[in-house]
C-alpha cells in the first residue's frame, strides 16, 4: 500500500513550496508522511520544520530528516499540543484535511499556532472535477482507490468554495489560490485559457491556496 501511495504521499511538491513564504524560518507540516516535503523546504532555506504524522511507519522515516515529528492523530495533536511545541510563521496542510473528520476545526486549531501574519498553505482535491461526475457516470459507483482524487481514505470533500470557507473559517485571509490542472501539451493550453470561463471550476483536479492571518 505505501509503495502505492509514494507518488501522491511521498513528494517534495514544488506547487505547494511556491507558497510557502521563503522567509519561514519555523514551519508546521501537518500529515508530513515521510518528510519529504520538509527536508525540501528544509533545504531550500534552511527552515525549522516540525511535522505531524499519524502512520509510525512514516513518522519514523521523517524524524530522519526533520527537526521533529508528532508521531499521533493529527487532530489531537492540534487541540492538545504539548507545551514546548512553540509557535511558527508557517502551516503546511498538503492533502492531509480531506482524511479528517472535522477538518475545520483542526485548522481553527492549526492557526493558533501561528504567528501574526503568518501564513497557511493547504492543498485539497477538487470534488468539482470533471472527472469525478464521469467516472460516477461511467463506473455507476463511488471508486475506492489507494490515492488521488478517489483516495479511499478521504472523509470530506471540497470544491473551491468549499476550501475558502475552509480557510476563512480558521480566520485566515485567502491570498492565493493556484489551480492544478492534470493536462500535458495542447490540452494544458486549452485548460489554462478556459480558466477565464465559466468552466473554471471543472477543470482543476485540485487546489492549492496560501491563507494569511491578519498581523
């Protein structure tokens, strides 16, 4: 299963590092997997990175290349975290709030974490996808997958008004929104002009946005 997932859990993802503020020097990575997102941050501006992962197998990879890992319910952590854990000018939430049960109260949760002015960067699957009314419409059934847009594991799910909500909810400023389109060559062309239409919303499989809180 993990061997599955290492394409979707197991990334550096560029999207979400050009969101983060270069300048972090302590960033939160909620859901961290392995770590690789952090070391790459880590790398890129030599930034404190504390992360918090559920799986032990994970957790146990990424204490080999962050500065520190919760290893527990994400969740939990966020309402009770311990006393030493200190405050960040960062929160990375990368395809991690969909696994939730109730992630708009872990990211209200996440924010208090953060520095005035701080920044969040969350990355969250499209339910208003193209593909996701054609795949039903083909399949007759929700499908059950090990990662990407029809993770098995995914427990919530949001449009891009949804994931505004989301962020605003927790009292952030939405600042960027950077949508992710699944298409190569002319049909990433043609996506990319169809941005400025009405069909916007069905045609990013996924969401990248940076929220601010007010400083």
């Amino acid at each position: 299963m993990r061997e599955a997932r290492r394409g979707g859990y197991e990334s550096s993802r560029p999207d979400v590092q050009a969101l983060v503020p270069p300048l972090a020097r302590r960033i939160l990575d909620l859901g961290c997997a392995s770590g690789v997102l952090g070391a790459a941050l880590k790398a890129r501006q030599g930034a404190e990175v504390v992360g918090i992962e559920l799986s032990p197998s994970y957790a146990a990879d990424a204490e080999r290349v962050l500065d520190r890992v919760l290893q527990g319910d994400l969740a939990a952590a966020l309402a009770d975290p311990p006393a030493d854990l200190g405050r960040f000018d960062c929160v990375v939430a990368a395809d991690v709030l969909e696994h939730l049960v109730d992630p708009w109260t872990a990211l209200r949760h996440a924010t208090r974490l953060l520095d005035p002015g701080g920044t969040v960067v969350v990355s969250l699957p499209n339910v208003q996808y193209a593909l996701v009314p054609l795949t039903l419409v083909r399949r007759g059934r929700w499908p059950r997958e090990p990662v990407g847009l029809f993770d098995a594991t995914h427990l919530r799910w949001f449009t891009l008004l949804d994931a505004r909500e989301l962020l605003e909810g927790a009292g952030l400023e939405v600042v960027h929104v950077d949508p992710r389109l699944w298409f190569g060559g002319w049909q990433l062309r043609v996506a990319r002009a169809l941005l400025r239409t009405p069909l916007a919303p069905y045609l990013a499989a996924q969401y990248v946005l940076a929220g601010r809180l007010p400083a």
